[in-house]
C-alpha cells in the first residue's frame, strides 16, 4: 500500500529538535586550494557532527567541510582539501 498525502503525519517541532535546516551562524574560513576567506553558513540543525562538500567561492576547487558542535553549542570548524 502506499501513502497518500493525506495519509502522512505532517511534520512539527518535535521533528526537528535541533533546529529548522535554516542556517543561522556564520563563520569565516580559509581555503585549503587557493588560501582565501570564505563565509560558511551554519545549521546545529544537520547534528552534533557533519561533514560535507563546499566549493571555494574564489577557485571553485572543492574541500571537506567538517562541523562539530560541543555540548554548549559552540562550532570547531575544519576544511580539508577534497581528494579525488
């Protein structure tokens, strides 16, 4: 049987206890590839530990980002240039 729409709990709050997927903070990073500044957008909403794939705004070469929040909702932020 599939779903129907009207079938499907709607989401709410519970749902998404760490937050709504809008990034709300900001932070300054460096390129690993080229060496400039580049703005990231956070989101303590995708978990306590996430990692992902950001291309520079300057060189357009790609790096690992990697975000993890401490218990006092605090950001240590990584970029790694992007094997491949």
């Amino acid at each position: 049987m599939i779903a129907e729409p009207s079938d499907l709990d709607p989401p709410d709050e519970d749902d998404f206890p760490l937050g709504d997927g809008t990034a709300d903070d900001a932070v300054l990073v460096v390129c690993p590839h080229c060496g400039e500044a580049n703005e990231l957008s956070l989101d303590p909403g995708g978990g306590s530990e996430q990692e992902y794939v950001e291309d520079c705004t300057v060189c357009c070469r790609p790096w690992r980002v990697i975000v993890r929040y401490g218990a006092d909702g605090s950001a240590d932020v990584f970029t790694e240039p992007l094997e491949g």
